[in-house]
C-alpha cells in the first residue's frame, strides 16, 4: 500500500497525531475543543474512514474469491484468505470496526517510527562525520563490491543481516536511543480485573493509567554512563579482543525498552533491523548530504558550515504521540565519488 505525505490521509493522520500529543498538555481539552476541535473532529474521521475502507477491501476480496470458488466448483485458492495482516485480523476479530482500528494501529506503528527514525539517524550521522565515515568503512570491509558500483548484486539478503554489519547496527541502535520514534508509552490496568502490584511492591488498582518516558529511560546514567548524552554507537559493541572485528551487545528490554518487552515486544523489530541497515548502507556509501540550515546555509561534508562564525542549532521534535523532526532535515544531497 503506497501512501504518499501528501495524501489526504497522511495530512490528517499527522494532524489528528499532533493534537493529540497536545492533549497531554491541556487538561482543560474537552472544554476547548468544544471550540476549536472541528479540524481535529474532521482529521479524525478522515483517518477513520481510511481504516474502514482497509476493511472494506480486504471483505470484498475474500467475498469474491468465495463466490469464484463457488461457481466454478474449484477450490479456494490458499493466499485467497490468508497470507496477509488484515486476514488474519478479520479472522480473529468479529467486529470490522475493531479491525479497522487494529489495522490503523499496525499501519501507524510501522509507517511513521520507521521513517522518523532513520531521519533521526541521519541527522545524527550528519553531526558527526567521524561515526560516518566509520559506518563506510564497515561497509566497505564487509560489502566490498558496494564500493565498486556493483550494489544491487552485493545487497543481498545474506549481506544485510543486521548482524553482519554490527556497527551500522549499533548506529541505528544510539539514534534510537538518543531520539527513540515513540518517546513515551501508555497503559491502563484492566478494568475489569483483579488489582496489580508491580514487581517493586507498586499497587495499580484497577483502570489505573501508568505513564513511562523512554526518551529519559534511554539516557540514564546508571544504564549507558555518565555519557549517556553523547552519540556514541560503539557503546553497543562488546569489547572482547580475542575475535576479530565486535559484536552487537543489546541491552535488555527493559533497559532499553524502545521496542517495548516480554509479550508486547515489538512485532516489527527483526524487520525494522533490517530496513534500518539496508537504509544506511544505500544512502550512505552512495550519496553525500549536507545539512541546509534556516538561513540557506548548508553544513559541509567536512561538518564545517558554508558560513563563518554559524553555529549548527538542534533541531528538535513536532509536537506529536511520535518523534518527528520539525520541519523534516533538509539537505543537499550529491552522489558521492566511491574513491573518496
């Protein structure tokens, strides 16, 4: 399914996204929006209707491959209803509009933490060459015939196990540390279900609403070090000499919970991992970004800036239930010379 940012749905999913995150910052919501919600009532809908419609679909594939397979007296074809995310949610859910919203849940989840993400870890990239130059040089050791112009056939799927390339690995793992997608999670005790004490003696009665930040989980001193604030991807190899090259050590879950744990553990992890690698190993050995700044200016490949005495600002987060970057990180992109 292609969905381009321009799309009415994407412009109304990043607008019904944006309002909610700033919810969490108006206790008085309910009586304001009464005034200035209509946006967000048409956003929400909009966003709505595209779940239903998934829905739609996906009932009127399944209804016509039956009615094929009833008229012509052969048998359903096995990929007919299954095979896919939404099957499986409409066999195991009887309510469509349940599905739609589960389906928007799914969508959501990998649409916009991915791209978020790996915009994260460019910018990181960016503001600090000597990480970049490291990721290439970890490519070109272990994918060689990527540095001469032969990609297509080098990225196959044996070469881009994340594992294969540990410190690529490690980058994408410390912009997530450093930005994680999701900043904070959400959950309420069952309702309907007996209290719970956590494993430290805290009692959570029922219905009771826990809120845990991941961005300052993530930069904990007693976790990552007292430089748990700096851009460091070799923090998440291990340091054993005795073999050649390092290894990528992941920190528990629960340490590191930005794929969340135990059985909410992210569905989409080893898949994210992967994309995320494939990404950085495309983009970075075979084009070269500089970072344009407000003013026009663009930070050279070098990390000096065009302009003199200009020091780069941080860029900063959307107000949203994820981690977009405001304004997106402009660049001037130019194919990189593979013999530099």
């Amino acid at each position: 399914m292609e969905i381009s940012a321009s799309s009415p749905f994407s412009r109304a999913f990043d607008h019904a996204s944006s309002h909610i995150g700033l919810r969490f910052q108006n206790p008085l919501y309910r009586l304001t929006e009464v005034f200035s919600g209509s946006d967000f009532r048409d956003s929400l809908a909009t966003v709505k209707q595209f779940g239903r419609q998934i829905v739609s679909n996906a009932r009127r594939r399944r209804s016509r491959a039956a009615f094929e397979s009833l008229i012509t007296d052969d048998p359903i074809p096995e990929d007919a209803f299954g095979g896919t995310l939404i099957d499986s949610l409409i066999e195991s859910l009887a309510d469509p509009l349940v599905v739609a919203d589960a389906a928007l849940n799914f969508l959501s989840a990998g649409r916009d933490t991915t791209a978020q993400s790996l915009t994260w870890t460019l910018y990181a990239l960016l503001r600090h060459r000597t990480a970049l130059e490291d990721l290439r040089a970890e490519v070109t050791t272990k994918i060689p015939d990527v540095v001469e112009n032969d990609a297509e056939a080098a990225l196959d799927v044996a070469s881009l196990q994340p594992t294969n390339l540990p410190l690529t690995l490690a980058t994408f793992y410390e912009a997530l540390r450093l930005h994680p997608p999701v900043p904070f999670e959400i959950k309420q005790t069952a309702t309907d279900k007996p209290p719970v004490t956590l494993p430290d003696g805290t009692y959570l009665p029922p219905g009771a609403v826990v809120v845990w930040c991941i961005h300052a989980f993530n930069r904990a001193r007693e976790v990552f070090g007292d430089d748990s604030h700096l851009f460091r991807p070799r923090r998440w190899l291990d340091d054993d000499r005795s073999r050649s090259g390092h290894n990528f050590t992941p920190k528990s879950p629960f340490e590191f919970p930005v794929f969340n744990g135990g059985p909410r553990a992210c569905l989409g992890k080893k898949m994210a991992e992967v994309m995320a690698v494939w990404v950085l190993v495309r983009i970075c050995t075979e084009w070269e970004f500089d970072e344009v700044l407000a003013d026009g200016y663009a930070a050279t490949s070098n990390g000096n800036v065009q302009k003199e005495h200009v020091l780069l600002p941080d860029r900063v987060s959307a107000n949203s239930l994820t981690l977009p970057m405001e304004g997106g990180l402009p660049c001037r992109v130019r194919v990189r010379k593979q013999s530099s």
